[in-house]
C-alpha cells in the first residue's frame, strides 16, 4: 500500500512538472484561462483545475480544483479525467475513493494518457479500487513503458523479471529496468544493481 502511494506521488509529481512547462510555453494569462473555462474550453478548464491545485496565482483550493477539473473531465478530456482520479486516489478535495480513481483513470488510459496507464497499472498490481491483476497490471504498464515512462518500465521490468502477469523473462525484465535507470528512476536503478548486475 506505501508503495502504490508513493507510486502515485510520483507520477503525480511527474504530470506537475510536465504541466508546469507546458504552462511556461504558452503562458496565457489567468484571466485568459479562466474566460476560456467559463465558456466551457475542456483545456482551459484542467489548467484551471490545476492552478487551484498548486495555488498558482490563486489561493490553493482542492475542492475547486477538483470541480474544474471534473468540468473538463465529463468532456472527455483524458488530463482532466485523469486528474480527477488523482483527486480522488489521494482525496484532495473529496473523500479518498481508490474505486473512483481508477475508474477515472481508466478513461484517461484508454485514451493513451500515460501517467493514468501508468497509475491504472499500479491499482491493478495492488487491487487498489479494481481486483488486483497482474496480467491487467502488466498490459496497462506496457502502453505506458511503450511510451518512455521510467516508472512504468521499472514496473514492467519487474513483473517480467518475476513472472508476474507475463511469462517470467529475466532478461526482458532487466532490460526494461535498465531502460528505466538509464532515465534516472531510483527504483529502477535499486533493482538492476541488485538482480541484473550479477
């Protein structure tokens, strides 16, 4: 259950900085952003979603962040969904709901939002809101590491280097997880000195 935790975190963490440089690139005003919401811009809304979030030049508010966020999220825009289901996995703004974060992410990963494959993985391999399944676990963990993610190829890596939802490939396993140290993820650079460095 730490582990999930600090899996989410991460990726959360992750989704912040890669949201804040996309914010630096355009840079629209927070006036701009809010006309843009209120008139019903799906993107416009997330970024709102995300400044109450942060408190990035408005106070830090979850509960509004959250209702933003989910404005953007029933158009069917996978950073609001999948940011909904943040809201709900750590219950910033509402009550924690392990079911009703993954199901959020579950929207948001089937339209290839990584960091919810990545965190719709984690709830499987955990049974955190869905039953734990590691084949469901390893499927979503692939589209994510397909798409670069180190901690989701460091989850890869170890669930073929034990044989968990995949058929046990040590070698496919330490070489995702080399994938993953390669890009600096601590976990993964743990587990490939400790099993693949032999």
């Amino acid at each position: 259950m730490r582990h999930y935790a600090v899996c989410l975190c991460c990726i959360f963490l992750l989704t912040l900085l890669t949201h804040t440089q996309d914010v630096k690139a355009a840079e629209p005003s927070l006036a701009e952003i809010q006309k843009l919401a209120e008139q019903g811009n799906a993107h416009a809304q997330a970024s709102l979603g995300f400044r109450y979030s942060e408190g990035k030049g408005v106070p830090q508010d979850y509960a509004k962040a959250l209702q933003w966020y989910q404005k953007s999220a029933n158009q069917g825009h996978a950073e609001g969904q999948y940011n909904v289901g943040v809201a709900y996995s750590f219950g910033n703004g509402v009550q924690k709901d392990d079911f009703k974060a993954a199901q959020w992410f579950k929207k948001a990963a089937g339209q290839g939002y990584v960091a919810a494959q990545y965190n719709l993985a984690v709830a499987y391999l955990y049974g955190q809101g869905v039953p734990q399944d590691y084949f469901e676990a390893a499927r979503w963990a692939e589209k994510a590491a397909k798409k670069g993610m180190a901690e989701a190829q460091c989850l890869l890596g170890k669930l073929y280097y034990n044989g968990h939802g995949v058929l046990r490939d040590s070698q496919k396993g330490c070489h995702l997880l080399r994938a993953a140290a390669e890009q600096e993820d601590r976990e993964a650079i743990e587990a490939y000195n400790k099993v693949c460095s032999k």
